[in-house]
C-alpha cells in the first residue's frame, strides 16, 4: 500500500480553504498521510482562532477518510524555555503544564469518531470574498544570500503607492530577521541562519494590486522568498522561488501550498511579479507565468456525521467560525427512532485570540452538557467562535 505525508502549516484562513481539498482529490493517486498540520500563523501562542480552523480541515479529513488514512498535529510539546517552534499542543515548565485550545480540540475529536462516515448536506448561504489585505516584503531561507532591486507595488488602477530608493539606505524597510544591509543599490541579505530572513517594507498594509521585484541569488542553497498580504508580522505567506533546497517554487502559506518544479541560478537577475486580484494569485517568473491559484472562498459553518459500527450512535462535530451565532436546524434521515437525551462538547469564546497559560490553563476548554430534546428533526444555536461535538443515540 502506498501512502503519501503531506505537511500543512498555514493561517485559520488557509486551512479553512482547505476544508474541502481531499473531496477533490483524484482516488487513484496515492492514499495520504497528514502527518504534520498546525496554524502557525496568526495563532499567537496558541488561541481560539488556530483551533477553529484546524477543527474545519479535520471534519474534511473525516469526510475523506477513504483517502486520508491518518493524521497528525506537530509539534505537541514545549518547554517554556527551549521553544523552537510555536505554536506547540502542550506546553509545560519545570512543575507546571497547560494544553492550548488545539490540544483541547483534539480531545474532543479523536475520541469521537465514528466507524463509518454518514453522508451529509450542509446549507448555508455563500458570502462575499475577502482579499486579505497586509504586509509585503522580501526574503530568503537559511544559509542563502540575496540581493533585491526595482522593489514596487501598484493598485489595481496602475497606481504606484511604492517605489524602492535604496540611496535612501534602509529608509522604508523594517528588517525582521537576517543580515540586511544596502550595498551597490541593491537590499542584501547576508546572514546565515535557519530561518526565514525577511524585510518588510514599513507601513505597508495592501490587499489587491501588483507586486515586482528584481532577484537575484548570490551565494547558498535556496533561492529567494517575496512576501504579500501577511496578516501578521514576519508571517511567512510567500511566492518561494528556488524553495526546497533549490527544487522548487511554490506558494507558501496559501491554500493547498501549491509548488512546481524550479530553480534559481546564483549571479543571474531574476524579474518576479505577484499579481493579487481577489482570490486570484498570478505569479509571473521573468514575464512567464508560473503558477495561477484561485484561492476558495471560505465558509462560516464546517460539520461532517458518522456512526458507530453498530448504528446505535450518531455523531455530529460541527464548527462555527463565523462572529454571530448560528441557529442550525438537524434532520436526521435513516433512523427510525433518536433517543430524547444525548451529549455535547462545546469549546467557544468571545475571543478568537483567547489563550491558555499557566496562571489560566482552562480559558478554553470543552464543556461538556446534556442535550434534551432530541428526535429526527431539532434545532439547536451554535455560539459564534465554537466547535461542538454532538452524541446521539439513535435506532436504525
């Protein structure tokens, strides 16, 4: 049997687009291994806002799990005083621990899951897109040296709200990571460490429009990384050309992290374009197009069913991302009979950014409650910023 590991780090907003990504798939390739996934962008320490959208690529897993074989959350453990990565599932000192709200979530999933997946129809209204709209800038990765020129961004009229003037020095730029430093006209890269090196360039805060740069690689493995529509400081949503150890270009931080084999030449000048247009993302490598993705228009309510092997319970997991809560009718079809009383697991908060800490470890967790009333048909609110686990025992 042969099976594929696929590893996902993206924001709320990517792994919501990819709630749907294994319904598409084509059956014959290969069965797949999530083996790490995790929002690692916009997630602070570990909030609220990583566990929804986490919860929504799950109930598309479960969905899909004729194709997803298995899956798993990386990294899970932390000490305080050697974190290298973050967020991380648990985190814990020399006498104390907490888990964050993904590790909750993944207590209220994993041992809730049902033998055999129920088919299911959710109906809800589609709403607008939303371009995300953030910081840009230029990059490398690791042990790699580059120098950028001709930086500029243009609004979807052709207007140009920036132009680089690098005989201003680093006027205009906030360097993050990295080395950098202006030589010969050019913004350079010059350190060497395993990271993502990034400048940003200062106060820019666009959504839709026209990113150019000219590139070039001067010594090292991988190639160059342009940033755009980073919701948060040093995020890594990037166009990597010559990722991967120099392989590869691809999108980063975006919906299903798309790639195409490639590679950059070191001295050579390379011109890169971005074009932003909704949910449209072209990438043009020196006037050539390379890579085009329509970014999914996400939704504010995720659910999948399944039952036991014995048809006795139903089990519902449903995730609401959306700000308002959502009152939610349930018509359950091929049971005879639902048992009046079940049980819910809820995890919300008012917050999207709430975290737990040492001095409050249970600021998100799941409550657990009594559902009554139940039958075929009922109707039940789900709280805004919430993922719900119903338990329904049923007769078939």
């Amino acid at each position: 049997m042969e099976i594929q590991d696929e590893h996902y780090y993206l924001d709320t907003a990517g792994f919501l687009g990819m709630a749907d990504h294994y319904r598409r798939v084509d059956r014959k390739s290969p069965l797949v291994y999530v083996g790490e996934y995790a929002v690692n962008n916009g997630a602070g320490a570990g909030n609220l806002s990583a566990a929804l959208g986490e919860a929504a690529f799950l109930t598309g897993l479960e969905a899909n799990g004729d194709h997803v074989v298995m899956a798993s959350y990386a990294p899970l453990l932390a000490h305080t005083a050697w974190k290298a990565w973050n967020p991380n599932a648990i985190v814990f000192d020399q006498g104390r621990s907490y888990g964050t709200p993904s590790y909750y979530l993944q207590t209220m999933f994993a041992p809730n899951r049902g033998d055999v997946v129920c088919p299911s129809e959710l109906d809800q209204p589609e709403i607008p897109y939303q371009a995300p709209r953030g910081r840009f800038g230029v990059g490398t990765w690791g042990d790699t040296q580059v120098e950028f020129k001709d930086v500029s961004f243009a609004t979807p009229d052709g207007r140009r709200v920036f132009e680089s003037d690098f005989a201003r020095g680093m006027q205009g730029w906030k360097p993050l990571r990295g080395a950098w430093m202006v030589q010969d006209g050019g913004l350079r890269q010059t350190g060497r460490a395993d990271a993502f090196e990034v400048a940003e360039i200062a106060d820019s805060h666009w959504g839709d429009g026209v990113f150019e740069v000219r590139a070039r690689k001067i010594a090292g493995v991988d190639g160059f990384q342009i940033q755009f529509q980073a919701e948060e400081e040093g995020q890594q949503r990037v166009w990597n050309v010559g990722g991967w150890g120099n392989v590869g270009i691809g999108l980063q931080g975006i919906f299903g992290e798309p790639r195409v084999p490639g590679k950059v030449e070191t001295g050579r000048w390379y011109n890169l374009r971005v074009e932003l247009s909704g949910p449209r993302i072209r990438c043009f490598l020196d006037g050539k197009l390379v890579q085009e993705v329509v970014r999914p228009n996400p939704a504010r309510l995720y659910a999948v069913a399944s039952r036991t092997e014995d048809g006795k319970q139903i089990i519902l997991k449903l995730v609401n991302v959306g700000t308002v809560p959502r009152q939610i009718t349930f018509d359950l079809h091929g049971v005879i009979r639902v048992a009046p009383r079940g049980r819910a697991l809820v995890m919300t908060s008012n917050d999207v950014n709430t975290e737990n800490s040492f001095e409050q470890p249970f600021a998100v967790v799941p409550v657990e409650s009594v559902l009554t009333g139940m039958a075929r048909s009922f109707t039940r609110t789900l709280p805004a910023h919430s993922i719900s686990v119903f338990r329904l025992g049923v007769t078939r």
